[in-house]
C-alpha cells in the first residue's frame, strides 16, 4: 500500500473511533446539541495526536545475572535479575534442599509420617 493509502485508512479508523465514543458517551450523558460538533472535534483531534505519538521500541529480552540452573543452591537462591544470593525467601522456605532435610529428619524423628498399626 502507499502512503496515501494508509493515511486514508487511517483516517477512516480515527473517524470510526470517533464516531464510537461519541456515541457511548452521548447515549450515557445529557449533552446539549450544540455541544455535538465540539465534542466530536474535540475526541478526533485528541485521537488523531495519539496517533503522531511514536511507538516505544520494544525492549530486548532480560537476561538473568546467572544461568537459571545455577541460580539454586543447597543454602540459597541466585536473584535472576541483580545476582545477589539470598539465604531466605519465606515462601521458598521447602525449596532449600538442606532445610527440606532437616524438616524430614525433624518430622522422622518425632515420628510423623509414620503408618498407624
């Protein structure tokens, strides 16, 4: 397509758009007629510098600060995005292999997990 083309295809969804939201909201508000025209002018140039506005270029993926799989250690979590090891995350707490173990060694103990006889 050419320019032209596009610019009228363009113009053609702004007046669309226009004409949809100044439907909706003259069917929900009490305007006055003579107040239409400004409305509607007003929706379209305000659509139409939306439009002019430039796109925001899309941002290249995030890259985590180590590898995801030597982000898990016996005692501690990697933070994918600074790298900093964190010994606890409270709602991680059952991920630490080591405290995992010595929930099982504490619960074995005292002899939870055990079948009724």
């Amino acid at each position: 397509m050419t320019d032209a083309e596009n610019s009228v295809l363009d113009r053609d969804e702004l007046l669309q758009m226009t004409v949809d939201i100044v439907s909706a909201y003259v069917s929900n508000n009490a305007i006055a007629s003579a107040q239409i025209p400004e409305l509607i002018s007003t929706i379209f140039n305000s659509l139409d510098d939306l439009r002019e506005v430039e796109t925001v270029e899309e941002e290249e993926p995030l890259k985590p600060a180590v590898p995801i799989r030597k982000s898990i250690g016996d005692d501690y979590i990697i933070c994918l995005e600074d790298g900093k090891k964190l010994k606890m995350l409270k709602r991680h707490l059952l991920f630490f292999l080591n405290y995992a173990k010595q929930r099982s060694q504490f619960a074995k103990k005292i002899g939870l997990g055990r079948k009724a006889k």
